[in-house]
C-alpha cells in the first residue's frame, strides 16, 4: 500500500517530488513488522538480562559477598548488558554498530579527560570494594575526625555516612583512601575508655574497687574479667584514672556515655572530690 501517489490535479513540479520521495513506497505492514520485530528483541533481551542479575545475585549471597560487592557487581553488569542490549537494537534497526562504538569510545574518551577527579573517585570506589577497609554497617572514625560513622552504602564514586545525630555524610572515595581509617567493626568487641580525675587525698583502691562495681552493673559491656580501672596520669591538680571495658562496635558511643554519668553519680554519692582548676586570690590591705 502506497502512503503517497500522483494527483493529477496537482502542478507537474510537485508530482515529481512526490514520485521521487523516499516514503512513496513506505509501507505500513513492513513498519510494522519492523517495530513487532525490535520489540520482541527488547523484551527478550531485558528478560535475559534480569534472569543474569538474579543468577549473580545468587552466587554472591551464595559466597556471603558483602552488600557493597553484591552492589557494585550488579550495577557493573547491569550498565554492559544494556549497552550490549542497545548495540543489537541498532544493527537490527540498521546502523553501522562499528560507528556507533567508535562514536560512543571518542565520547567516553573526551569525557574521562573532563572528568579525571570523578574517575579517581570511581577508581578508588573500587579499591574500597575489592580490598575492603570498610563495609555496610561498619562503624569508623576518618582522618582525625572525633566522630563516629555507620556506613551506609558505598556507591562508585562516593560512600555514605550516618552520625550518631542522624545527618548524613556523602564523602568521595578519592578522600576515603587517602585518609586514615579507624574501623571499630573489624573485630566483635572494642576496648572503650572512660578517663576521670580524684582528689590527691582520696583512696585509689577504694576508687577502683567503686567502678569496677560500676562496670560490672552496665549490661551493654564483655561480661569477663577483662574490666579494669588504672591511673593513668599524676597530674597538677589531681589524679587521672581511666575505666576500660570491652563493648560491641554498634553500643561503642551510648555505653561511654552513660559510664560517664554513672561514675559521675558514685563518685558523688561516696564524697569523693573530682578535683577542677582552681585560682585562690587573696587581698592585702596596705597600711598607712
């Protein structure tokens, strides 16, 4: 069926540009196969494509790869084979795929040089996911931050953070890598450490057997013998000590504080001074 044809009634001119334009001869059932065709294409194609991520889904649970790997993996495959899917398309719709890769290699090209710091963090994400110094649900402190992080997610290019506060931090891998990482997570318990001071006159043993009393009350910490209570410092206007117990990563922040509360009440209640700085002034009369 002709979509276009000569109209006797119409000027010579523009019957010869009817006859001589391309769609005089399109045809709708051709079209439509066409269209049948790539579709059945598309859909087979994004059927196998789900088929091969839940099959990677499954080796990777099946190994007990961890969340971030699981993720990268899946993302890395899930961008190939919809570009594969996409090549196919075009060379069955008629474009010459051998252009259309050099095409999309010389775009790829230009925009890496554009992008070289992104590239450090992509190149860095993956750093972070084969070696692994940190992992979902890891609890860290970075660089010299005093602030402790849950990891939330490690992505390609950034890694997200929660404080204890509930704000999140979305920092690039390029600075994950290149700064220190205290990791509390790499082991079941940690050691916390809880620092105070005493008066000169009061009675060390008498202080130490009072905390240790203290820690053994809290339920969050290693119910062993591992507790201790140690001088740490003979300092100017007192004595530091310090409590040091073992805690799990995740109860690391909510147990030193509610130690400091708690042996701020029993040294209270037994009397005995936490010595502060103090300035005494006294005043002369001078006389006439």
């Amino acid at each position: 069926m002709l979509l276009t044809k000569v109209d006797p009634a119409v000027p010579a001119p523009v019957n010869e540009v009817i006859r001589k334009w391309p769609w005089s001869d399109f045809s709708w059932t051709a079209v439509g196969a066409e269209i049948l065709h790539l579709a059945i294409i598309l859909i087979i194609g994004i059927f196998i494509i789900r088929i091969i991520r839940r099959t990677i889904a499954w080796i990777c649970k099946r190994h007990a790869s961890g969340r971030s790997m699981t993720h990268f993996i899946d993302t890395a495959v899930r961008i190939l084979l919809n570009f594969l899917l996409i090549i196919i398309l075009a060379h069955e719709m008629g474009f010459e795929t051998a252009s259309l890769v050099a095409i999309l290699g010389s775009i790829g090209i230009a925009i890496g040089l554009g992008l070289q710091g992104t590239l450090s963090d992509l190149a860095s994400g993956i750093l972070i996911i084969i070696i692994r110094p940190i992992r979902y649900g890891d609890f860290v402190f970075l660089g010299t931050s005093n602030e402790l992080l849950e990891v939330k997610e490690i992505c390609f290019f950034n890694t997200v953070f929660i404080n204890p506060r509930g704000f999140t931090y979305i920092v690039p891998n390029k600075k994950i890598i290149q700064n220190d990482i205290i990791n509390l997570s790499k082991q079941d318990w940690v050691k916390l450490k809880v620092e105070f001071s005493i008066a000169y006159d009061a009675d060390i043993q008498a202080v130490r057997n009072l905390l240790l009393n203290v820690l053994k009350n809290e339920p969050r910490l290693k119910p062993d013998e591992t507790a201790a209570v140690s001088v740490t410092e003979l300092a100017d206007s007192g004595i530091n000590m310090a409590a040091l117990a073992f805690v799990r990563p995740a109860d690391y922040l909510a147990t030193t504080a509610a130690l400091r509360e708690a042996i701020k009440q029993a040294l209270d209640k037994e009397g005995i001074e936490i010595p502060y700085p103090q300035m005494e002034l006294r005043m002369y009369e001078k006389k006439k």
